[in-house]
C-alpha cells in the first residue's frame, strides 16, 4: 500500500515544512496536484513549487497534470524532480503521444479519468502507463466529498489489471479516509491519494501510519 499526501491541502505559506513533514511521516510518495485554470475550475502551483521542495523529499514525487496543455509543462516539472507524471484520458487524441513524451523523460507515466468519464476510455491504454488514476471527486478542488459511484470503477480496473496480467498501480484521489480508503482497497486500489484528511492532523505520521495500517487489512480481504 502506497499512501500519498497531496501538497494542494498543505499550508501555502510553508511548502518546504510540509514537504519535510510528509518525508518524516513515512509516507512513500508526495501527490502534486498541478491546475490551470482551464481543464479544471482552479489553479493550484507551477514547476517552480516543486522544484523548491523537491530537496526536503527524499522519496517518490508523483504528479498530477489536470491541464488542457500538459506537452508545456513536461519538461520543466521532469526537470523540477518528478518520478512520475499523471495525465488525463479525457485530452483524447493528445493521450498517445503524451505517454512516449513522458517515457522520453524516463519518467514513469500515469492516466487519470474523471467521475464522468466511462472507464472504457482507459482500457487501450492499460499496457503503457504504471498507473491508472481514479478520480473519487471531480477534480478542482481540494477537501471534496467522495463519490462513491466511482468505486465499480476501480474494480473494472482491478479486473482488467488481472484479465491481462499487467502491473500498473491503481491510484485513488478525492475524498480519501480511513472508510473510503477501505472502500477502494478492497475494491482492488493500491495507492491512496489524501489531501485534507492527513493534513488536518496534528500528527501527520499517526495518521499515515494508521491509515496504512487499515488499507492493508483491507486489501488482506481481497487475498
């Protein structure tokens, strides 16, 4: 199980500190939610932002372009110190050509799809990307309520996964708690975006911990 604390529910003035804060957590990886104002009713942070607290995070940064032009934002966030980077099968036709663009980066490439969005759209691209997103809120902003419709969706995904004996990760962000957490571990996902629910604790490695602690026995369910 991979947990993931979003930089967008963090405190702006304090980027570093709580980059810091999620390396001292054990968290595995740090979620970044990149905006434009375009694809998405919002605008979060650029290039710069990582690249400013990508020194106080030892580990995996994972990011997420919610942009209606990601091919401009490629490089400079490859360069900002990325692991891997997420776009969205909703840009149709630009999808193909945007996964080999990040592969030439020698990053590790994502897929996200929208509550709306039938999950067939991701299935032509299973074999080519290390992660396929589910979106559990309609992204845009942090501290969203889950929707639990989404849920058939990782399973589809889950299956598909296994019907072709693929490896990607399955993601899940929006709405992510210790119940809804449950609800998408035993449903096949293995990696956990959380925003708002880890960073309102006063204690941000306690929350990861016990979190972690209870999407493993969930997903122990599904052995």
């Amino acid at each position: 199980m991979i947990i993931a604390p979003s930089l967008l529910a963090s405190d702006y003035g304090r980027f570093a500190h709580e980059a810091a804060r999620v390396d001292r957590s054990g968290a595995e990886w740090l979620h970044i939610d990149i905006m434009d104002g375009h694809f998405v009713p919002n605008i979060s942070f650029g290039p710069e932002v990582l690249r400013h607290v990508r020194p106080h995070f030892s580990r995996f940064v994972d990011v997420h372009l919610m942009c209606t032009k990601p091919e401009i934002l490629l490089e400079p966030f490859a360069k900002a110190g990325a692991d891997s980077i997420t776009i969205h099968v909703e840009l149709g036709d630009q999808v193909t050509p945007l996964i080999w663009k990040i592969r030439s980066l020698q990053k590790k490439v994502g897929i996200a799809i929208n509550p709306p969005t039938n999950i067939a759209a991701v299935k032509p691209f299973l074999s080519q990307v290390d992660l396929v997103l589910v979106m559990t809120v309609n992204p845009g902003f942090g501290g969203q309520a889950f929707i639990e419709e989404c849920v058939p969706k990782v399973q589809q995904v889950a299956a598909w996964r296994k019907e072709l004996g693929l490896d990607f990760r399955i993601e899940v962000d929006g709405g992510i708690t210790d119940v809804t957490g449950v609800e998408c571990a035993r449903a096949g996902a293995d990696t956990f975006v959380s925003g708002s629910y880890l960073f309102k604790k006063h204690s941000l490695g306690h929350a990861v911990r016990a979190l972690r602690t209870r999407l493993v026995e969930a997903s122990a369910e599904l052995v």
